[in-house]
C-alpha cells in the first residue's frame, strides 16, 4: 500500500493521493485486495492504522500522503568543564 501511495504521489503536484483513487490502484494491481482481508472494514481505516501513510480530510474528500522521515537526531554533546 506504501508503494501505491509513492507511485501514484510522485505524479501528483500535492505529493498526494486520492483515498478512492488509492483503492482503485490497490484493485488494479492485486484484484483479489480487500482491506477486510487484513482486518478492517474500510480502506480509510487501514490508512489510518498505516504508521507510514497520513490521511488528510478536506471536506468530504480523503487524501493520503507518505509521512514524512523524521530527520535524526544529532548526538548529545558533551561538555567539559576547563
């Protein structure tokens, strides 16, 4: 689903992608998915519970994204006493 959501956002000036749209890629590419299959009831749901995807409300309308990396964290610096 990651994957989906990558390809089809790399084409999108949002870096976005339609949450219907999504799902319509999912079947095209695995005809047999079902969000069901992994335990939940709709597709809005399994983008939720995805640490990896956000989902943006606007309206009526769902749009999921990639979650950005969190840049990593610097080493603590040590101080000495002189």
């Amino acid at each position: 689903m990651v994957k989906t959501v990558r390809k089809i956002a790399r084409t999108s000036p949002t870096g976005m992608v339609n949450l219907s749209e999504l799902g319509n890629q999912l079947k095209q590419t695995a005809p047999g998915f079902s969000p069901t299959a992994y335990g939940y009831a709709k597709l809005r749901a399994m983008v939720e519970a995805c640490e990896q995807l956000r989902l943006h409300q606007n309206g009526p309308h769902c749009s999921v994204s990639v979650t950005p990396k969190a840049a990593p964290e610097s080493p603590p610096t040590i101080l000495r006493a002189v």
